[in-house]
C-alpha cells in the first residue's frame, strides 16, 4: 500500500501568509505560446510542479529549448517543431490536449502516453478535430501517435466540449500557425470551467494573436504570428484555496500575498464561496486574507465554472453546520478520477452522508472520525483530506506525494502554516 501520510490536527486557530507558486494553467499555456513564438521569451516566476515539467520537456523534445535562468525563470527559445519524439502526458490534461496541435505543425512521428488513469481521460474531441484540420493521428485516447508535415491547412470544426475547456484552449492556442486559422463551434451540453478558455483568450491576445470571442460557444483565432512573452506568472489561485480553507475551518486567519486585484483564474472564486460559508475575505494591497467563522455555514453551489475547486469546497461542506448541495460538476467524473465518486466514497467512509445527484454531491456532515482517505493519484483529493484532516484526528492521507502534481511540496507548506497555531 502507498505511504500514508497522518494529516495535522490544528490546536487551535490557524494564523499564517502562505505564499504559493505560480498558476499551472498560466505557466503551460504560456509554455506552449512561447514554444510559437518568433522569437525567445521569459516566463518568470513559473510552477515548477510535475505538470509544468511535463509540458517543458514535451516541448523540449519537439525542438524548443527551455533552460532556467538564474533567477529561477524559464527561458524559451523555439526551435523547429518535429519529431520523432516520445511525450509523456503523466496525468496532466494540459500536456495531452495542448501538445498534439504543436505536434502536428511539425514534421515527423510524435507519440504520446501517460499514467494509467491518463488513458481513461476523454480526448477524442480534440483528437478527431485535429483530423478535420488536416492532421494524421492515430488513435483516440492514450496512447496515440501523431505524424506532422511541418503545418495544417485548419479552417473551421465543431466539436463537444461539455467535458473539458481544455479541448476548445488546446485548439486556440496553436491556431494562428494554421494557415486558414482556425473557427472553433461547440455544440453540445454548457462547456465547463469557461473562465479557462477566457484566460486562452485573453493570453492569446496579450501576445499579439487576434481572437474574435463575440459570438457564443464560437471562437477564431486568425492566423499570424505570436509575440514572445516577457510574463510574471500569477500565484496559482486554486492551489491557494487549501490554505484559505484552513482558516475557514479552524475560525483563523491567513493571508495568500500577491492575490492579483483582476485574474481569469478559476480560484478567484473561492473569495465569494468563502464569504458565502461565512468567513471574512478581505482583498487589499497585501493580498487576500480569509478568517474563518464560528461555524461553517452550509451552501447551495453551481460550480460548473470552477469545478476544480470541487474537492476544497466538499471538505468545507463535510465540516459546515448543515446539508449542501454542489450542482454543475458532472463533468468531474472525467478528471484525474472519478471526483465525484472518489468524494462520495470517502467522505462516507470517515462518518459523513454523501450521495450523488445527476450532475453533483449532496453532503450531509456527520459525526466524523478519523480512517485511510484515499487520494486516487488526484492532487486535489489529497488536499482536501488535509483539509479535514485539520478538524479530524486519525486522518491519514494515501499518497501525499500526488500533490507534486500542481505543488512542489505541499506538506512542508502545509507544516509550515501550522507552525504558528494558537
């Protein structure tokens, strides 16, 4: 059986700053801009997580070079795009929905596999919209391979892109390189996680790309050039959502520096979830600062847009002072797991009442006791059994180390705000 990991009990009120890394989602999408880009870049800042090394040395062995600068930041320089190379996706949908586009404006053989669990996750939306752009790929899932001919004619395709964003930003951000450019239609159930494709969008043009978003669930991207970035990445909001809930749980107070005032990033809501629990959020010029209430209030929550702070939101929801519903997040069952499966099971394992709705949890908190909590190589998962680990003696966490996966090294911050409790 994996390691497990006792999860900390806090004492008393947590008091802490917590500074976390750089977003993942801005690090790998401005990873892949800068691999287009004509000419070199500077990614300051970045995550240095397994995600983002991923999708560093999938770019690398299409031919761009990627080294560290003595300040820590990445530095890009494209090269010719091509093969034959070997990608490893690991778990990170970025890697296996953003790099195929890349592979097929090169020239040769490019193979792409990852965990196990990578090759149950859903892609045959972007796989086959590839093929109606004029790409050769064999395969629909991982492990499939791709044979580029150094471009793609591109043109318009419609896809379904109600089980990941990431199918619709996969697209967009090679699209200037195809020679039509490219017009992405979805059609299908609401596309989750919308705030992801805004940050496409938005990064897109910041490096010069002309993107027509007006028309819904339609995007272009005309074709051109990409400016090289020069880019102080953001705090990575979602993997500060942990730290935020401890405050919230254990009535404390902590303070996540660098909170950008205006974001794209899905975490930002965590600040309207929380006051909505009832904690006090308070954003200023130090950063956001959350502390937490006498008891946790139940909710009643669409986070269909923000489904990745599902797991944090559960934990809160197990310790809140009544019954909460989550709504919009059927999608989750094609994440790293089956998220919500994984949350009903063990959240009933450890004493609370939890059951799936079509299309999300009803969480009725229980008398809860300490057990094995199951992390299904899902960094959030992880996280969210500290999180009750912090209320819950005997918590033991299966595979801590999965959270390297967005986090370099999540127990050591985890121990480190807990240095101060009283």
């Amino acid at each position: 059986m994996t390691q497990l990991w006792p999860a900390p009990v806090a004492s008393g009120a947590v008091r802490a700053t917590v500074t976390v890394p750089g977003s993942k989602s801005i690090t790998n999408r401005a990873l892949v801009l800068a691999a287009l880009a004509d000419g070199p870049s500077v990614l300051r800042r970045p995550l240095r997580s397994r995600d983002t090394e991923l999708m560093a040395a999938a770019l690398r062995a299409l031919g761009c070079a990627i080294t560290t600068g003595s300040d820590g930041s990445w530095q890009v320089i494209p090269g010719p795009l091509g093969g034959p190379a070997e990608v490893d996706c690991g778990l990170a949908g970025t890697v296996m929905r953003f790099v195929p586009p890349v592979a097929a404006l090169g020239k040769g053989r490019v193979s792409f596999d990852g965990d196990p669990r990578a090759r149950e996750r859903p892609l045959g939306a972007v796989l086959d919209a590839l093929r109606g752009l004029g790409a050769d790929i064999t395969g629909n899932a991982l492990p499939f391979e791709v044979r580029g001919t150094g471009g793609l004619p591109g043109g318009e395709v419609t896809i379904d892109a109600s089980a990941s964003s990431q199918f619709v930003s996969g697209l967009l951000l090679s699209g200037a390189w195809f020679e039509r450019g490219i017009t992405v239609r979805h059609s299908g159930k609401p596309v989750p996680s919308q705030p992801h494709i805004a940050m496409t969008v938005a990064m897109l043009r910041d490096a010069g790309v002309q993107v027509d978003d007006g028309q819904p669930d339609t995007w272009r991207v005309e074709p051109g050039s990409i400016r090289p970035l020069d880019l102080d990445v953001e705090p990575d909001l979602s993997n500060a959502t942990p730290f935020l809930a401890a405050a919230a749980v254990t009535g404390g107070t902590v303070t996540i520096p660098g909170w950008p005032r205006q974001t794209t990033q899905a975490g930002d809501a965590i600040r309207d979830i929380l006051t909505e629990m009832g904690a006090q959020v308070r954003l200023d010029e130090v950063g956001l600062t959350v502390t937490g209430p006498d008891r946790l209030l139940p909710v009643d929550l669409d986070l269909h847009e923000v489904g990745e702070l599902t797991p944090t939101v559960a934990a809160l929801a197990a310790l809140a002072d009544g019954r909460s519903q989550l709504r919009g997040i059927a999608h989750l069952r094609g994440h790293e797991t089956d998220r919500l499966a994984a949350l009903e099971r063990e959240l009933n394992r450890l004493g609370a009442a939890v059951s799936q709705t079509e299309d999300g949890l009803l969480i009725e908190p229980g008398e809860l006791t300490g057990g094995v909590w199951h992390s299904y190589a899902d960094h959030r998962m992880a996280t969210a059994g500290a999180i009750l680990g912090l209320r819950v003696p005997g918590v033991q966490v299966e595979d801590i180390a999965t959270t390297s996966k967005t986090l370099p090294d999540f127990p050591a911050m985890w121990n480190g705000m807990l240095a101060e409790v009283r």
